[in-house]
C-alpha cells in the first residue's frame, strides 16, 4: 500500500514522517493477522516509540561521550583483577545515583578503572539519565580555556548539570590553584544534587597532598567522600589483556 499524499502531509504535520518507512510492512501484517484498526494503531505507535527511545539513549550517549567499547556486556568477569564483584553487581542496580551519591574508583593502571566508570555512565543512560565521561585534565584544559574566552560559567553548568559526571584519571598532576578552585565548586554545586565518579590511580588519601590549601582540599573531598562507595581494584593489566586478545584474534 502506497500512503496518500494527504497520508504524508498528516504524518509530517505531526512529525511521524519515519513511521512511513515501516507503514506497508505493517499494513500487510495488519492484513494477514485480521487485526482491528485499534490493534494496528497501537502497533504503529509502539514502533513510533520504540525508534524515539532508541534515538533519546543515542542521543545521551553522544552527548556522554560514553566509550562504546566499554559497556558492561564486554566486560571480563574473569580478569584476573581484584575487586569486589557483589559490590560492583550493586552499583549497576545505580541505587547511589537515585540517592545522589558518589563512587570512587582507585588503583593502578590499567585494572579496568576507565572500563568500569564508562559501563557505569553507559548503564545511567539507558536508564533515562544524563551523563558526561570526561578526562581530569581536558576538564581542566576546558576550563581553563573557557577563562580565556569568558564562558567560564558555561563550561562549569555543562560539568555541574548531569546527573552523572565521570571524571577519568583524577590526580595525575597536582592540581594548580585554579584548578584546585574549579574543583572545589564543581563537587561543592553536585553536592547531594547530582552523582560523581572519579576514577585515580591514587589512593584517596593521598588526593589532599594534590592542592596547595589543605582547606580548600579538606572541604572538597569531605563532600565528595560522604557516603560515597570506594572500591580499590588491583591485579594485572585488564587494559594489557584486552589488547592482547584483541591482536590475537
């Protein structure tokens, strides 16, 4: 069945204009399976929602910047890494991100920090929530350019509005003043509002040594740490492996 043009006008009045792709297939399901028009109506609808969901969560993840490589179905559950399993399987139920809380993830390299972190976001997404996954130092690199500019405050309400901000690779470098100002206000604005990872390869307790004002430190990390859920991972290389096994397939 070809769709009238009035057909086409009405679908794109009412934006539905993708509906048209699947209107023959679904008018000859229709047809061979004697289905009332409201059945049929509620079957093009269905497919109309379906594609719109598929497009929101596409949507998110862009805007995430989610590594698509890293979602929780790749994960290896047999690397030979130390972690709490049970505590990971809690934190993808994302209970801490309805109640607003934190997760820290510290250890050495390559131990599937990043890989957690990102599945982590990538699950936020597909449950409706918005993310941003970004490195501690192009956060910082941004900021500091967006200082340059005078879109300062800008650049901060994109790392202070998500629901879930992954900052990735925390305390690589000491933090400079500005930086260590920056910060502050951002985990001081997501404070109990909004959900943040951070993922280092240093221990927490080492983080204070990063900042030049043990106060400025003191007060960003007591908010950040309250009631958050820290989970230390060790063991060999999970990024090591997965790059052997990618070369020997």
């Amino acid at each position: 069945m070809e769709a009238t043009v009035e057909l086409r006008q009405y679908f794109k009045a009412l934006r539905l204009s993708p509906m048209l792709a699947t209107l023959p297939e679904r008018v000859a399901y229709a047809r061979g399976n004697k289905l009332t028009h409201l059945e049929f109506l509620e079957l093009l609808l269905s497919d109309e929602v379906e594609r719109r969901s598929h497009g929101a969560l596409a949507m998110r993840l862009q805007k995430a910047r989610v590594n698509h490589d890293q979602a929780l179905e790749h994960f290896d559950w047999e690397a030979k890494i130390t972690l709490d399993r049970d505590r990971l399987k809690a934190l993808i139920g994302l209970d801490w991100l309805e109640h607003r809380e934190n997760v820290i993830l510290t250890g050495p390299v390559g131990v599937g920090k990043t890989f957690i972190a990102n599945a982590l976001a990538h699950v936020a997404c597909r449950r409706n929530k918005s993310a941003m996954v970004i490195k501690a130092a192009q956060m910082f690199k941004n900021l500091y350019a967006a200082r340059a500019d005078n879109s300062l405050e800008k650049e901060l309400i994109k790392l202070i509005s998500p629901s879930l901000l992954v900052i990735d690779d925390f305390g690589l470098e000491k933090l400079s003043p500005e930086q260590a100002h920056d910060f502050y206000e951002i985990i001081s604005e997501r404070y109990e509002r909004a959900s943040t990872i951070i993922t280092s390869n240093r221990h927490i307790t080492e983080w204070v040594n990063l900042f030049d004002d043990s106060i400025l430190a003191n007060s960003a990390l007591d908010r950040l740490a309250h009631n958050a859920h820290q989970m230390i991972i060790e063991g060999e290389s999970y990024r090591k492996k997965k790059g052997t096994m990618r070369t020997n397939m």
